[in-house]
C-alpha cells in the first residue's frame, strides 16, 4: 500500500471511528449509568436522520435542519424514556433486551409507514460538497471532514461535560455507583431522564450527518447498532473516555479490514471478522474493556 | 331420522356440485409471496402495485375468471417464505403462486409448491435462481423475469462491445453477488482489475472507493442492490470518480427504487436491462402511464415483472377457458402465452426461462425533470440462459 493510499483510508479510519463515537457515547452512559441494554439506539440513529432529510426538504437548509432533527429526536428519546423504559429499569437485561428489540420493529415500522418503504434523498450541504486535495492526487470529499472534525468537536464538548459541570460529575458518580448517587438526594429519574435524552441527540446527530454519505432507509441503524456495541464493550462500559478510544480503533480497524486482505491474497471473510477479533483479543487481555468505568 | 335429513342434505349438495359442468369457472387463486417489511420493502410495495395493475387491466378478472389475490409477506427470510407458501398452497389452496423477490427464499419455497399434489403452478415474479434454469428445472415452474445471471452477462457484453480493457468489479459478499459477478465475466473479455466483495449491508464504501481509485481502472461494474446501492453510487460520485471511471451497473442498482435515494449523482451511470420505462412499445407505455396515474411514481422492473406475470396467467386462462383443471393444458397455455410483454419479445425457452433482449440503458432526466433509464439500444437480442442445456425438460 502506497503512503498515499495509507494516509486516506486513516482519514476514512478516523471519520467511521467519530460516527461510531457519537452512537457509542450515548449507549455506553445509558448502559453504565441507568444499567439498561438499549438495542433501540440504532432506531434513534434512523429516526434522527430521517427527521433530518425531511427538516432539509422542508426548510431548504441542512444547517437548520440539523439542530431541529436533534432537537426532535432528544424529545423522541425522552418519550421512549417515559413511556417504554422507566419501567424496565428494574427487570433483568433480557427482559430489556426483548422490550427493547420490540421497539426496533415498532420504529422500523412506524417510519415505513411515515416515509414510505424506499431510501428518501438526502443531499450533501452545497457549503461542504465538493472535494479538497488534503492528499496530493486524492481529493477528498469536503463533507467527510467535516463530519471528521464535528465528531473531534463533540468529543471535546463531552468531555468537558463530563469532566467539569455538575451534570458531569452526577454522571461519572451514577456511572461508579448508581445507588449510591440516590441515597445522597439526587433526582434519579430526572438525570435518567437526561442522560438519555442526550444519547438520543447524540446519535440523531450522528444519523443526520451520516444521511448524505451513506443512505438514509428503514433498518439503516441495526447494521451501526452492532458495530457500537463493540465499541462500548471494547472501551469499557460507562466510560466516555473508553468510547472514544475504542470508536476510534474500531473504526480505523475495521477500514483497513476491509482493504489490507484483499491486498495480500487473504480471505476478504477477515473483514467481516476483523473488529469481533479485535474485540476478543482485548476481552481476553481486559475483560473490563479498556476503560472500566466500574472498579 | 336425523341421519336421514343429513344424508338428504348430503346429497342435495353433492349433486349440485356435481352437476357444475366442468367448464363452469370457479375462479382462480393466486397467493403472492414478496418482502413487505425490512429495508427491501420497496421491492415488494412494487411488485403487488404492478400486479394489482394488471388484474384491473383485466377488468378484475384474470382470464375472466373471479380472480382471488391472496399477498403474503416472507419478512426476507427464507423460512417465512417457506411457511407462507405452505398455507397458501395447503390451507388457502391457490391454484397459482406468484411473486418472490429473493433467490435463497425462492430454493426455500419451491419444492413446497412444486411438490404439491394438486399440481400448483410457481411463476417467479424476480427470482430467477441458476438451479431453477438447469438440473432442478420443473415443468410447473416459470420465470416471468430472467435467470439470475442474464443482466449481468448483458453488461460484460457491451463492456466488451465498447472496448474496455480493464475493469474493476464489486458486489456484495453473499450467493447472488458471486453469481453476479461470475455471470459479468462470463461475457467481458477485458481483464479484471480485481473482484472486490464486500459485506452484505454495508453502506461505507470509503475505504473500497480508495483503493479502486488507486488502482486506475478503465470502468468499474458493481452489482449492489437496495440501499447498499444508493450508497455506493452517491459515494462514487462524491469522489469525483463519475467523471474519471465510467459506472457500469445493473438494473437492480439503477430502478426506481434506488435513484430517488440517490439523486442526481447518478447522472450519466449506464445500467443493463431487460425493461425500462422509457421503453417504447405500446404495451409499455400503457403500462407506466397507468402505474403513474393509479400509484404516483414511476415503476421499476419488479413492478413490471410482476405485471407481465399477472399477464401471461391472464392469456393462459384465456386459452383454457378459464379452467385450471387440466393441468397439463394450463401449463401448455402458459408456456404459449399470447400476451404483449411491456418488454417487447418474449417467448419461453425449454426450461421455462424468457428468451428476451436485454437493452443498455443510462440515466438522465426526463421531461419532468425526473431521473429515469434512458434508451441506448439493444445488447443482446433473443437471449437465452447458461443453464438450460442441464435442464431435462424439452
């Protein structure tokens, strides 16, 4: 592989690994801090971006429509928080796990219904289309750095959240020990309430930038699903810090997966596999993850 | 006393059963079988429009017959599909099935249907499946669409036609993707770049578009249906790759079921066909102004397979008055359907597969400013499949 080559697909690397930070950051603190398996987060990624392309239509402007699409899917986020979850917080994971998968059906179905079975269209910002030669002889797509430097952005943004507000503090407690948190008078409920909330707008803004690259249909979420829940199992669960690591490592594993193999004359079946046994190796070496929230 | 008036009863309704001639019509029944749910959807919302279509076309009554739909939906699992067929065939009793948009759903169901008693009919509305064409060929089984590989070997042809030496191929990694590209090779006599198969629902091409950059190909031929298609075409053109490489795809990544997703990056991409909606005969044009006027969007080869399908029933019903009940005279009606194809010529091979043309096509905008196939010319006229010499039937 030429030097070229290899310095573009780390840039492809590095934009997959911040789309899945985003999907990741909020799955890993709603599964570390309200210890609830949501397989419904790919739903939010899908309805954020279709609330996204319709917003662009309707408004004319990706840029109005994006805050509006997080905005829309933070209210999704917390109805399904008020009316389908509070009530699992306190059955086992399989239970969750059921109710869960339950709402992806209900969602698939309700946006089919909503926007019809085939993909809609959704078009690259006319600001951010077009391409820059970053890479000398490989213009990249404006858009993907942008995308790349939005994930850098929010990352940020999280860990100064978690790291130096109150809420952060609250979040890291409830991450380490949730009963705890409550027996000290903290509003449980309401920072449930907004931990999820904020997952939801998190990974709508990861499905509204990810509609003009990639294909905005019914199910686009259950494929980035899985791929985020390698994530947060490799970053340690509860742990943004772990999130955003392990997002990035998967995302650059995973792309040169996909290339490297097909290069050497190996098995093109080792893409498919190359984060599951990335994913093994660590577990094997960290069973925590990389960054265990819990001691 | 009681048992008498029961056998009374008995009697009365056997003998007007059996005094129904036999030519009296008792109407036909079809179940079809399509993907309602998922991301493929789309597919089945057009493969039950266009043969609802028909049926209205019909008057609503195929072969002037009472006509009974019956649309079930597989979920795109083989063993759905499976079950569904079993109690279309044993509980519902159709006389036909009809529809199946996948290959491994159709393996799944066939024997279920083929192997019927009552000798139920099986016309493929999509699937087309190699096994189906050659060694496992049956006489109560007919393809209203292609074998599998036609629309790829249509492209490797005029790829070869048009003089192109070197070409980079892509599909994704499962059965029909491997067909696909096995069925494009079988035609294009150019060398093969690299054969690229990707994982099945992958919409991140980022990395594959790199490398095939990198290795400065003539053309690229990909095989990528559904959304995986609306993903790859706009990250094609996103790199500014239309322009360098000539897209080479076909039909199933060029319908109406994936350029509204797509937009206009897909201006210029050439797609292989059997139909297309600009197609100009006038079965056709009567086909896609009626499906405009009734559903509000243009259709796609699945919409018009399936039409073909209902139609060809119709003109075999039609040649039997009407009757099913002989089976061996249905199939013969079948097998001679005089029926005008929106595709233009049509006629069954041995193996119950179309000999048809296969047309190159190339997206643009039509006068309403929509993106549609536009007409380049013919490929293949009269095009047979590879597999029927391996089929028994004569």
């Amino acid at each position: 592989m030429s030097l070229l080559l290899f310095l573009e697909q780390t840039l492809n690397g590095l934009q997959l690994g911040v789309t899945l930070f985003l999907m990741a950051a909020g799955l890993t603190l709603v599964f570390g801090i309200m210890n609830m398996v949501n397989l419904a987060h790919g739903s939010l990624y899908m309805v954020g971006a279709f609330f996204a392309a319709s917003f662009t239509q309707w408004t004319g402007s990706f840029f109005l429509a994006l805050p509006l699409a997080i905005l829309a899917t933070f209210v999704v986020g917390v109805l399904v928080e008020a009316i389908a979850l509070r009530t699992l917080y306190a059955r086992d994971h399989l239970d969750q796990v059921l109710a869960t998968f339950g709402l992806i059906l209900f969602f698939n179905e309700l946006t089919k219904i909503i926007w019809g079975p085939i993909s809609i269209f959704m078009d690259v910002p006319p600001l951010l289309s077009g391409r820059v030669e970053l890479i000398a002889g490989a213009p990249y797509p404006i858009y993907r750095l942008a995308v790349l430097a939005v994930g850098l952005a929010v990352a940020l943004g999280l860990w100064w959240l978690i790291a130096r507000t109150r809420l952060g503090m609250l979040i890291r407690a409830g991450a380490s020990n949730r009963e705890m948190v409550g027996a000290l008078g903290v509003d449980i409920s309401r920072l449930y309430m907004l931990v999820f909330g904020l997952g939801a707008a998190l990974a709508a803004l990861a499905g509204a930038m990810a509609g003009p690259i990639y294909v905005v249909e019914v199910g686009m979420g259950d494929a980035m699903l899985i791929k985020t829940f390698v994530v947060i199992v490799i970053g340690g669960i509860g742990s943004i810090r772990g999130a955003f690591v392990a997002a990035v490592i998967v995302g650059l594993v995973d792309t040169f997966g996909r290339i490297v193999p097909a290069q050497l004359g190996l098995p093109t079946a080792i893409a498919e596999m190359a984060i599951y046994i990335l994913m093994a190796f660590v577990l094997f070496f960290k069973p925590t993850g990389l960054f265990a929230a819990r001691a | 006393m009681k048992y008498k008036t029961l056998f009374a009863a008995l009697a009365l309704t056997a003998s007007a059963v059996l005094a129904q001639p036999a030519s009296a019509q008792q109407g036909v029944k079809i179940g079809l079988i399509t993907t309602q749910s998922g991301p493929n959807a789309g597919l089945g919302r057009d493969m039950v429009d266009g043969f609802n279509l028909a049926i209205r076309h019909a008057g609503g009554r195929l072969g002037g017959v009472p006509t009974e739909l019956i649309v079930g939906d597989d979920q795109f699992r083989p063993d759905a599909g499976k079950a569904l067929a079993e109690r279309m065939v044993q509980r519902d009793r159709v006389d036909i099935v009809t529809g199946v948009i996948f290959s491994n759903i159709m393996l799944a169901l066939s024997d279920t249907v083929l192997k019927d008693r009552r000798g139920v009919f099986l016309v493929s509305g999509n699937a087309g499946p190699s096994e189906l064409a050659g060694k496992d060929c049956n006489p109560n089984f007919f393809s209203a669409s292609w074998q599998n590989d036609n629309t790829h070997e249509a492209m490797g042809q005029h790829m070869t036609n048009a003089g192109i030496k070197r070409a980079y191929i892509m599909a994704p990694n499962y059965p029909a993707g491997r067909d696909a590209l096995a069925g494009f090779k079988r035609f294009f006599k150019g060398e093969v770049v690299a054969e690229v198969y990707t994982q099945l629902g992958q919409t991140d091409y980022a990395a594959e578009l790199a490398a095939l950059r990198a290795a400065r190909p003539e053309a690229t031929y990909i095989f990528y249906p559904g959304g995986m298609g609306v993903a790859y075409i706009r990250q094609y053109a996103q790199l500014g790759l239309m322009q360098q490489i000539p897209l080479f795809a076909p039909s199933f990544s060029a319908d109406q079921t994936i350029l509204p997703g797509v937009g206009d990056a897909a201006i210029g991409m050439f797609s292989s066909t059997f139909w297309s909606e600009s197609l100009g005969n006038p079965a056709n044009e009567k086909f896609v102004a009626d499906f405009e006027a009734a559903y509000n969007r243009i259709p796609s080869p699945y919409a018009a397979q399936s039409y073909d399908a209902a139609m060809m029933i119709d003109a075999a019903l039609k040649a039997t008055g009407g009757s099913l009940a002989n089976k061996d005279a249905f199939r013969n009606a079948l097998r001679t359907a005089n029926f005008q194809s929106v595709r233009g010529p049509f006629k069954f091979n041995t193996n119950h597969f179309p000999i048809q043309n296969y047309y190159l096509t190339q997206i643009g905008k039509d006068e309403k400013g929509r993106l549609v196939n536009q007409m380049r010319g013919i490929i293949f006229s009269g095009h047979a499949d590879a597999y029927v010499g391996a089929c028994k039937m004569k």
